[in-house]
C-alpha cells in the first residue's frame, strides 16, 4: 500500500511540474510564499526527502537532508511545525501532508493561522 500512496504521490508532482498552470499562477504562489509568509528562500521535498521545487540554492541536496531534520526535532518534541531561529533568520519547518515537507526561510516566526494558511495554500497549489 505505502508503494502506491508514494507512487501516487510522484504522479500528482509529475503533473504538477507539467502542469496547466499559467506562469502568473505559478509566481502568484512564489509571491504569496514571500509576501504573505515572509520567505525569502523555500523547498518542498517528498518525506523519502525527494526535492519537489524550491529557491534555496542547493535545494536538491538541502530536501535529502530534511527527513533527517525532522527526526531529531522530532526526538525533542514530536511536532508537525517547527520554528528554528538562528541569528535574525528564522526557518519554518512544515509538514504539508504525510508525503511532503516544506523549508521555509524568513525573518518572522509565524503565527499558528498563518501556518494553517500556509499548509491549505500549499495543498492547494501542489495539488495534494
């Protein structure tokens, strides 16, 4: 069963990537993600840590490395949302479905409403 949700999973990103998506959706969502949540670099990757999108620089080596993350936060204190600041930068750490984890990087730490947002938008535009 796990096989097929994660088959199904890829098939649902496949179609995002070639997506019907105009170019002005795809950077409305770019921009809501700075705007509205303040980031100024994200990722989306696959739990298995499988890059999805994002504008991190490396973020294809950064998404194998955050189911990693995940499970020693999650050791601390099991969680479905982590803030971390370092410095003035604060990382948003979000578990968008089962399948799919979110990096957000900012400078605020958001509010619980703001996260519920950010994970229906999420769900919304990656089609999840």
């Amino acid at each position: 069963m796990a096989g097929g949700a994660k088959m199904g999973l890829l098939e649902r990103i496949k179609q995002f990537l070639k997506t019907e998506k105009t170019e002005d959706e795809i950077r409305g969502f770019n921009e809501a993600l700075t705007r509205r949540f303040g980031f100024t670099s994200y990722l989306y990757a696959t739990s298995e840590g499988l890059p999805i999108m994002g504008t991190f620089e490396d973020y294809e080596l950064l998404s194998a490395k955050i189911p990693e993350i995940v499970k020693i936060l999650a050791e601390l204190k099991p969680s479905d949302v982590y803030s971390i600041q370092i410095g003035d930068e604060v990382y948003t750490l979000a578990r968008i479905t089962s399948e799919v984890l979110m990096l957000g990087k900012g400078n605020k730490v958001l509010t619980q409403e703001e996260i519920n947002e950010l994970i229906q938008l999420s769900r919304s535009e990656l089609g999840i």
